[in-house]
C-alpha cells in the first residue's frame, strides 16, 4: 500500500554510561533515525502498521461478501507513529432513501499507533456515494489495548468481527433511512453542536456548507426543511472535504460516533 516506517522496542537506560537498566519499562522507536515513540511497559506488543492491514487484506480477500474489489486510503501522522486506514467496498450497495438514489458502501477503518495516543481499532462505517463524502459514524467493533498484552493480532477475531458487521450494517441503513423524513430540531442542532469540537470558526463555516447533493444549507432549519439526514451529511462534508489536520478530523469524527 505504501512504505511505512520501521519500529522496534529496545532497553531503557540512564545514567552517564547508560549502565543502569529499567526492568520494567521498554522503548519504543523508529531504528533508522532513533526516533523515541513512547516509553511503554515490558508487556507492551508492538503491531506494525504494516502487519495490522494485512491482517485486515487477508481477511478481506478470503470472504466473497465483500465483493472482489476494495479502495483502500492509508494516512500517516506524526512521522508514522499515527495510522489511519480505510477500505471501501464498491461491490456492496444500500441505499438510503426510498427511490435508491442516495447509496453507501461499507466500510471499514483502521486506527493504530507507536506512540500509544490511539488505541489499535477496526470500525465498521460507510461510504456515500452521491458526493464522495465519506460518512464518519460507525461502530466501535473492536478495541485492543495492548499496553498489558503479549499476543499478537488476532486474525479470526478479526474475520469474525467483520464478517458479523455486514448483518449489523443492514441495521445501520434502517436508521439513516429514518433520519431521511425527521426534521431536525433547533434543539438537536445546539447539541450536536456543542458536542463536537468545533471553533468558532468552524461552526461559521458549517452554516455556510453546501449539502452537495440537494443544495441545502443549514439555514433551512429555520423554516424546519432540514432534514436529519442532510444535516449529518453537511457535518460529514464538512469534516471530510474541508477540515485538514488529520489529527483534528479524527478527533470530530470520533466525537460524531459517539454522539449519533
């Protein structure tokens, strides 16, 4: 998919010979220019980036529900210690609405890191079609903390996690297509709002987005003709098109999941 930086534990040591050794504690860094990561305990596994997705791939590629085909986006942060992945699925399509003409594709994302500031998670999410506007909301389907643990990653938990996702995701459709006809609130819109963590300047430029499949802004709350449905895709277009940082994005994304 693309080159990824090498990583290794090696010894904590101190002192003016750097004689002494902590017993308990390893370093975590990238070998080719002696970057320090983090500083985790013995325990801590290290999941490579690398090995992570083709975990993922080899799972993927075993199962014909997922189609024969896969786009996969990888970005990196940090000097690498921060991976973000997604891989959508444009042989499987639900659609939202009733004429069909609003569809997604499954996804599924992919978050690990060096520097123990993400946990590793896979998530099961969607792609919208009508706009490239990939949709954030998802579920958490797995979450390994591997500051305590030895073993590596599990490639059937993984298999049975994802395969069990494509039912649950059937579920997912149903309630999108009834946000399709609710009309949001301007209650709903002031949580949703304060929820996330949005700037001043953030929330002018929301209110200012263009839903780019029906031309409708947020102003249309006031005359109650935003639906549920486009006002989370406005949030979404937002967040996917316009917001850069990738550290920030994640961190609204994360927050939308949690919300909706």
């Amino acid at each position: 998919m693309r080159e990824f930086p090498k990583v290794k534990s090696e010894l904590v040591t101190w002192g003016f010979d750097k004689r002494v050794i902590s017993p308990e504690h390893q370093a975590i860094i990238n070998p080719d220019n002696g970057e320090v990561y983090a500083i985790t305990s013995k325990h801590y596994r290290i999941v490579e980036h690398e090995e992570l997705l083709d975990t993922i791939v080899g799972v993927i590629q075993g199962e014909p529900e997922y189609g024969e085909h896969y786009d996969t986006d990888v970005w990196l942060s940090d000097n690498g210690a921060k991976m973000h992945a997604k891989f959508r699925f444009p042989d499987i399509e639900f659609p939202v609405n009733g004429n069909g003409g609003d569809m997604v594709n499954p996804t599924v994302e992919v978050f690990n890191s060096y520097d123990m500031s993400w946990a590793l998670k896979v998530m099961f999410g969607a792609f919208r079609l009508v706009c490239s506007n990939g949709l954030v909301i998802g579920k958490i389907m797995m979450n390994y903390r591997r500051k305590h643990m030895s073993e590596g990653v599990s490639q059937e938990r993984i298999k049975q996690i994802l395969m069990g996702s494509l039912e649950k995701f059937s579920f997912q459709t149903d309630l999108w297509k009834s946000w399709v006809d609710k009309v949001t609130t301007f209650k709903e819109y002031e949580d949703v709002m304060t929820a996330l963590p949005l700037s001043e300047k953030d929330r002018e430029d929301i209110g200012n987005e263009v839903e780019v499949s029906s031309d409708i802004m947020m102003d249309s709350i006031k005359t109650n003709s935003l639906s549920y449905w486009l006002f989370y895709n406005i949030l979404c277009q937002y967040v996917t098109h316009k917001v850069k940082s990738e550290i920030k994005r994640v961190g609204i994304q994360n927050s939308m999941k949690r919300f909706f």
